[in-house]
C-alpha cells in the first residue's frame, strides 16, 4: 500500500488548496470503496475547471462563497451548504463567481460504486443538494482526510467504512418522488403497506388485497412502493417469510412442514424452493449449517 500526500497549499495563481493524494492498495481497488483524493481549496480569482471521462465519484460542499456546476445537460448555481455527488466518467465543470467560493471534496470509486450511484440517481438522488444536516458530512471527509495520512496498516478498511457512511448520508438525501411527478400523500401512503406486509406475512396476502385495503391502484402502488423501498412488493414479503423461517430453523425444533406454514410460505416443497431461491440452499442444509 503506498500514497502520495501534499499536505501543503499547493502553488497556484487561481486556488489555495490542501490536499491528499491517495494510492490505494489492489486489494483495496478490487473489493473496497477507496479513496484517490481528498482535500480543501480557497478560490483566489475567478475561474473554471472542466473534466471529462475520470473514473470516479466526486462529493464536494460549498463551504464559503458561490459558483455554479455544469453537469448532466444542466447549470446549477451553488452557494454555502450546497453539496454536489456526480458520477465524473461524464463532463463536468464547476466555476466560482466573484463572491469567491471554499470548497471541501472527495474523489472516491469502488467495484460497487456504479451500482450504488444507479440506485441514488432511481431513488431521486440529485447532482446538486442541500443536506438536512450538512455537519455530518464534514465530520467523514474531516475522518478521511485523518486516516489518508496516517500511517495506519488497516488505513484502507477504515477508509472503506468512512465513505460506506458517507454513501449511507447521500442514500438518506436521495428520497425526491418529486423528481418523477409523484405526490406526497403517495409517498406516506406506502408506509403503512410496509407496516401491514411486516405485521401480516403469514397470511396470503395479493395485490389486490392491498389495494383494498389502502386505496390505492394496485399498478401505482407497485410502482411507489418499488420507488420507494427499493425492492417490489413480492420479493419485500418473501424476505420477511425468509428472515422468520430462518429464525425458527435456528432456533426451533418446527419441522420443515410446519415452519413453512408459520411463516407464509406454505407446503414444504414450496417452502424449500423459495427458501433455495433466497439462500442458495435448503432449509435442511440451512439448519445443519447453522
């Protein structure tokens, strides 16, 4: 594992900037989220930075001052507390105003990265946000750019969870149903049927019974649901069936039989066939197992 750090303002006509950059280990670069750069810059005149085609995720926040980003077809004016997560493999540029601006910024990627952004941008995620609690995000990028320069043997793992928790903090500013034309009362709506399918799982349960019971089309309320979870209402309730099934393989002596009965999924056959699907063994195997 090695990096190169620069810990000092690096010499520029247009920006003061501290920095650290970062070279993460293979094993790292094959399994983890890593960290490439992280650092803080002070404008000092007007001025752009245009990037293209950079294998890596950016999160940046106004600290002081204004600017805009031009990213995704779009122009977005930035001021103090605006954040900023894009995706930099497509053109980016971001330029102060006169009112010259502080940022702080983390380039970071990881295998799962594209499949984590994916989910943000389906969620509602936006490019340019104003966070419920901007603190919070500081507090990571101040225990990133601790551990960047440390010289800790396991510095890659701790990296690897500091920006699992700044992953988790975007993820939490991602829920926008405005974004794709839907309402309020449809986002409250799908709570309750989250509540019933945890508090009904063992009984048969259709999607035309939760229409009826909550008033709501059954074909949007697939849709809201999907949205807002992120996983279809049929695969929710088999998880739960799952979960309980596994609890009580553990730590009961039910029989196969009776545990797929208790815990929604019905005959033994169908049991041990979903229950495979989700697990990649059978209850049996599963129970021996564990």
């Amino acid at each position: 594992m090695s990096k190169s750090t620069f810990f000092t303002n690096n010499p520029s006509a247009t920006v003061s900037s501290n920095r650290i950059l970062y070279t993460p280990s293979e094993f790292a670069k094959s399994s983890l989220m890593y960290l490439q750069e992280i650092g803080d810059l002070k404008a000092l005149k007007e001025h752009t930075s245009e990037r293209d085609n950079i294998q890596s995720y950016l999160f940046f926040m106004v600290m002081t001052g204004s600017g805009q980003l031009k990213y995704g077809g779009r122009n977005y004016v930035l001021s103090k507390g605006g954040c900023v997560f894009i995706d930099c493999r497509y053109p980016y540029s971001h330029m102060t105003s006169d009112d010259l601006w502080s940022l702080r910024w983390c380039h970071f990627n990881g295998p799962m990265m594209a499949s984590i952004y994916e989910k943000y941008t389906d969620r509602g995620g936006r490019a340019v946000f104003i966070p419920k609690d901007i603190r919070a995000f500081g507090k990571v990028l101040d225990s990133l750019y601790k551990i960047a320069g440390s010289n800790d043997y396991i510095r890659d793992m701790e990296i690897n969870e500091e920006l699992g928790r700044l992953c988790t903090l975007l993820m939490a500013e991602s829920w926008h149903p405005e974004e794709k034309g839907m309402r309020d009362t449809g986002k409250k709506s799908v709570v309750p049927v989250k509540e019933y399918l945890d508090a009904h799982y063992t009984e048969k349960i259709t999607l035309d019974d939760l229409s009826r019971i909550f008033y709501i089309n059954k074909y949007y309320l697939t849709r809201m649901f999907k949205d807002r979870f992120g996983i279809t209402i049929s695969s929710y309730l088999i998880n739960i069936r799952v979960t309980h099934a596994k609890q009580m393989l553990r730590f009961t002596d039910m029989s196969i039989e009776e545990i797929g009965q208790a815990c929604g999924l019905g005959q033994a056959h169908y049991f041990s066939r979903v229950f495979k699907a989700v697990e990649g063994v059978a209850p049996s195997i599963y129970r021996s197992k564990w």
